[in-house]
C-alpha cells in the first residue's frame, strides 16, 4: 500500500490538488480509498442489526457515465448533472475517510443512482473494488463447476460448513433428475441480482435445500473430488 498511496500523492500534487506535505504518512488508508473511489466502480457492504446490504459506488465521472446505459429507466431521462458535485474530492475527505460518492444499487430494470456519503472509519463498512470480487467469484464459480467441495463460511459470527458443488453429476444427483436442461438451470441459479456479494450454493447434504452465503465470509474451500 506504501506504493500506492506514494503514487496517488504524486498524482494529486501533479494535478494541483492541495495535498499537504507527510499526507501519506498522515491518511494512508484514506488515500487508498479515495484513490479506489476515484479511479473504478468499487463494491461497498455495510452491515448493522438489520442484515447486510451491498452496493456499488464511485467518484470516477469516467465510471459514472460508463454506466449511464444501465441506470433504471425513469433515471435515463433524467439531466444528470445534478450528481457531478459528487465526484469532486476535497481535502476534507482524505482528512476524515469520509467520502462523498455516487451509489449504484440494483432495481429491477436497472440502477438507480443516488447521492451518498461513506464513512470508510465505520468497522462494519467494506470498499472494494469490484473487479477483484468479481475475479473471487469468477474463480470459486469455475472449481464448484468441476469439483465438489466443502466450503466453511460465517453465519453471523458462526462457522458453518456445506457440502456443494454445481458440476453436472453432482447437481443431477441432487435434484435426482437426469434432464440436462433442470441441471443447467440449477448452475445458473447461484447469483443474486441484488446483492453483488452474496451467493446460493446447493447443499448436497439434502436435496433441493440451498444456503446463501456472503462470499467475504468464506473461510476455507476444501476440495472433496
């Protein structure tokens, strides 16, 4: 991270900003947020006494238009210059690690962007960017279709564990059928198309019984065959 908070300094300085001398030694981990913030879509989770809830945000304009063709469809009509005052970054937010930004949560014919404000010192609020929780997903996704295994996971603060797979056999046993088509429908069933983070697994332990996991809460993935 050193590197990269000494890149993102220069960066800043090189564009004017006014970024005050020993800032990567005073807000290292704000300049690491404000850069991930700044320069891609990132995956933020919060979580508090009523669940989990997960979302997409930024403060790239470059992102943010990118996905104009994906906002929900009252929101593609709408002027949007109203949400540009978000993705400027002030001083003040790399000082505090609490950033301005543009939030992008699913809806069921789009996106729907709002304004919101992250406070990244909260314990219970996770950034990430999105395409290094898509490439984990990619990659879990690709062994459950060749493999069975045993995953251990927390549920709340509990450590779990389930037998899956979504490899052909495996899933045909499960659902005790032999028809190729049920069996593609059940491996493409593992997404949740409103919360980007969170997975539903088949348990083979008992057949047609499913458990949805939050993929940052996966502990251990053991290879059973």
């Amino acid at each position: 991270m050193d590197l990269l908070t000494t890149f993102y300094a220069m960066e800043l300085r090189s564009n004017e900003f006014p970024l005050v001398a020993g800032a990567e030694r005073k807000f290292p981990a704000a300049l690491v947020d404000a850069y991930l913030l700044t320069s891609t879509l990132c995956y933020v989770e919060t979580e508090d006494k009523n669940g989990v809830s997960g979302f997409f945000a930024t403060k790239s304009p470059a992102i943010y238009e990118g996905m104009s063709d994906y906002r929900t469809v009252a929101q593609r009509k709408q002027k949007p210059n109203s949400f540009y005052a978000q993705l400027d970054l002030a001083y003040a937010e790399l000082n505090s690690n609490v950033f301005d930004a543009l939030k992008f949560s699913a809806d069921r014919d789009g996106y729907k962007v709002t304004k919101c404000r992250l406070n990244l010192t909260k314990p219970n609020v996770t950034i990430l960017p999105m395409y290094s929780i898509a490439a984990y997903i990619d990659s879990i996704i690709a062994g459950l279709m060749k493999h069975r295994v045993w995953v251990t996971y927390l549920d709340g603060n509990v450590e779990s564990k389930v037998l899956t797979s979504l490899r052909s056999d495996a899933l045909a046993y499960w659902l005790r059928t032999c028809d190729p088509r049920t069996v593609q429908q059940a491996q493409g069933a593992w997404q949740n198309p409103f919360l980007f983070g969170e997975i539903t697994l088949p348990d083979l332990k008992s057949s047609y019984q499913h458990v949805t996991l939050r993929v940052l809460n996966i502990q251990d993935i053991q290879v059973l065959d």
